[in-house]
C-alpha cells in the first residue's frame, strides 16, 4: 500500500513538473501540437477558408523570433501598434511656406507619428490649406479601395439604374445591421457593402463608369502648376479577374492621389464644381488668389443623395470616429492592400456654413492596421480647427496618444 502511495505521489509530482513547464513554453510534444492543431481546425471551421485566408494575408510572420512562443507573445509581437512600419515623421521633408498654420498645427496633432498624410482643403475655392507629408500625397498615387464609391453612386443615380429608394441585395452582414440583407444605397455606403457596388458596376458598364471616372478629374492631375504631382492612373480595360465589379467595389486597379480625392470630396461638397486644386505658397500668391474651376459636373441633383449617405456613414457607419458633435461630418472610409502594403483612406468634408474643409487622410504601412484610426484622424483635425475658431487662436500643439481602433472596416 505504501509503495503504490510512493508510486502515485511521484506520477503526482511528475504531472505537476510536466505542467509548470508546458506553461512556461519549455515542452513541444506532440501532444501539444495536436492542441494547437485542434484549435486552428476549430477557428478555421468557425471562421471559414476565406477568413482564414484573409488574415494569413494581413498577419504577417515575425522573423527571428524562436518559433516555441507562446500564442499570446506572437499576437503581441504581431500587434499593429508596435510595428515600425506605420510609424515615422510624416511632415519630415514638408515645405511650409504659404500654408494656413492653424490648420497645418491640427492637421499635425491629428496625424501624429502615423505613416501617412493629411490634405486639407477649402471646397468652395480649391485653394489648399495644407499638406502634411506632401511628398505622399502629391506623387504617390494607391489604391484608393472604397473611396471610389461615391462616384459610382452618382454616375448610377444620374444614369437611372438606381433611385434612392432602391434595394439590392448586399452580403449576409447586412441582417445584423438593418434585419434585411436587401438595402438601399445610403445602408450601402453607410456600412460599405461590396456585393451592393459591385452589382451597380456591372449594371452601370465599364465604358459608363469609365465617363464618370474621368468627369470627376481621375487620371489626370488635381492641382494647377503643383510641382510634382502625379496624374494617377484610371485603367483602359476592367481588372482581368473579377472585372468591372471588383473596380466599382475596391477601386481595383485604379491608382488615386490624396490630392485627387480631396478634389472629389470638394466637388461633392459644393454641389458639382470642380476646382482646380491651387496650392499658393507666398504672400503675394495667396493675395493674388482666385478660384479656377476645370468643369461643372453633369450631376443634376443627384449628389443630395450621395450627400445622404456619406452622413450615414459617420452618423452610424464605418466612418463614426470621426463624429463632431458642433460640425456635420459626411465622409466615405476605404481598407485594402496593395502589394502587401494596407492602405486606410477617409475622404471627409464638413457641412457648415462657418467652417467649410475638406479634410482627407491616407494611413499605410505593412501588417494590419485598424481601418477606424482615418476617420479618428480627420475628426481630430475638425474639432480642432472648431476650437480654434471659436477661441480666436492657433490649434492646441500638443499631439494626442495613438488610440487603437477596435476593429477592421472598410
């Protein structure tokens, strides 16, 4: 008897050792490989082979790293916020002269030390008000994902495919938001259905989306005499896989500057001008300043619905960080990559007599990132230009903590 309590106290002690060393990361068996391999089976029946897919592409490997960490410790070192990618001095290189320093000053406290850039604007003459990272916006063109969506609206309002009361069917998240899956187009750019613009590609015809593409300044340049800037591209023939849908819904193979966006946003903003963006940067050009507008858009009166759902987007959508309570925001948010490269856009305006701005912003870097932080950014810049005027003095020169958004959007 006494041996066979021997025998139990040491198996006893033999588990217990097994255990502390397992926890600490120190045992490999197989047993714990089959642990992990049930885990990955289970997560993946959950969440599906194309979530599955999805986040191998956005979680990209550690190197370097030992590969018996534990789960929790890749997480961390995966963690967004603590890759140097999205990080840096995004005004390093930014020449200032000309520019309105009170809107540059928020514009900097919004960005912070994020990788990207910021363009603010005034939507009733063109004339920039400032560039934070003027190197990114002015000669790099990307992606633009889903910012490209208001124009497909408009083109597919104005050509009668659709009215504002219209339903189509969207994606299967839509019961969540609405009880309904069949949604119109303000749910549908609130929420940035895919499946909803997709269709409206196909119904609208590359050749039509194509006239309304270039109506609203895509492929060419944005700015009058910008030294630098580059022209974007807007494709020839739609993408070879996936089609005119897939341009329609993510921007696919669409190349868009941030300046060309906020020229988009501004034509939105003002009702159908289209300004040429001017980009005065001495006293004497800034005195001299005066509205060039390149086209009045063929619109009719179909951008108040457009309007309508840009507000919805921040009201209740994808765009809700950048919620200000004394200024109406409308704006459009937009998540993809490009070559491994996230890109987070929100083309934003405000809709108030006082204080009229485009605001755009553009995040990218490598890993995943929280595609909420862009209309955080934007919101920043707009309550402190409120705080600004309403207090007669330059923006707050303290640049707030990095917050984290809570979840992934588009």
């Amino acid at each position: 008897m006494s041996g066979g309590s021997g025998a139990l106290k040491k198996n006893i002690l033999g588990l217990t050792l097994a255990a502390i060393l397992a926890l600490a990361g120190f045992l490999s068996s197989s047993s714990a490989t089959a642990t992990s391999a049930g885990s990955t089976t289970k997560q993946n029946s959950i969440a599906g082979t194309s979530s599955s897919k999805r986040m191998t592409h956005l979680h990209h490997p550690v190197k370097g790293k030992s590969a018996t960490r534990t789960a929790s410790h890749k997480r961390a070192a995966r963690h967004p916020w603590t890759s140097p990618a999205w990080f840096g001095d995004p005004a390093a290189g930014d020449e200032i002269a000309g520019e309105d320093m009170a809107t540059r000053q928020a514009a900097l406290n919004a960005l912070g030390h994020l990788n990207g850039s910021v363009v603010v604007l005034d939507p009733n003459t063109g004339r920039i008000l400032s560039i934070v990272n003027q190197k990114l916006a002015l000669s790099g063109a990307f992606t633009p994902c889903s910012t490209f969506k208001p124009v497909v609206a408009t083109a597919a309002l104005k050509e009668g495919i659709i009215t504002p009361s219209t339903r189509i069917r969207a994606e299967g998240r839509f019961m969540y938001y609405f009880g309904t899956n069949r949604i119109t187009l303000t749910q549908a750019l609130a929420e940035s259905s895919n499946e909803f613009f997709a269709k409206l590609g196909e119904m609208l015809g590359f050749r039509r989306v194509t006239e309304y593409a270039r109506e609203f300044g895509l492929g060419e340049r944005a700015g009058l005499d910008i030294p630098g800037e580059s022209p974007g591209v807007f494709p020839s023939a739609p993408p070879l896989r996936g089609g005119v849908g897939l341009l329609t819904s993510f921007g696919q193979d669409i190349e868009m500057t941030p300046l060309q966006l906020a020229a988009i946003a501004a034509a939105i903003a003002n009702g159908g001008t289209l300004y040429y963006l001017q980009y005065p940067r001495t006293p004497q050009a800034i005195a001299d300043f005066e509205p060039q507008v390149r086209r009045q858009l063929d619109v009719g009166s179909n951008l108040a619905s457009v309007k309508q759902g840009m507000a919805a987007v921040v009201e209740y959508g994808t765009g809700k960080l950048a919620f200000t309570p004394d200024e109406p925001i409308l704006g459009k948010t937009g998540t993809c990559s490009e070559n491994g490269t996230h890109l987070r856009w929100f083309a934003s305006f405000s809709d108030n007599q006082r204080l009229d701005r485009v605001v755009v912003v553009l995040l990218r870097g490598e890993g995943s990132m929280f595609g909420l932080h862009a209309p955080e950014i934007a919101g920043k810049v707009y309550r402190d230009l409120l705080a600004a005027e309403k207090t007669g003095s330059e923006a707050s020169t303290i640049v707030p903590a990095l917050l984290p958004g809570p979840k992934l959007s588009n």
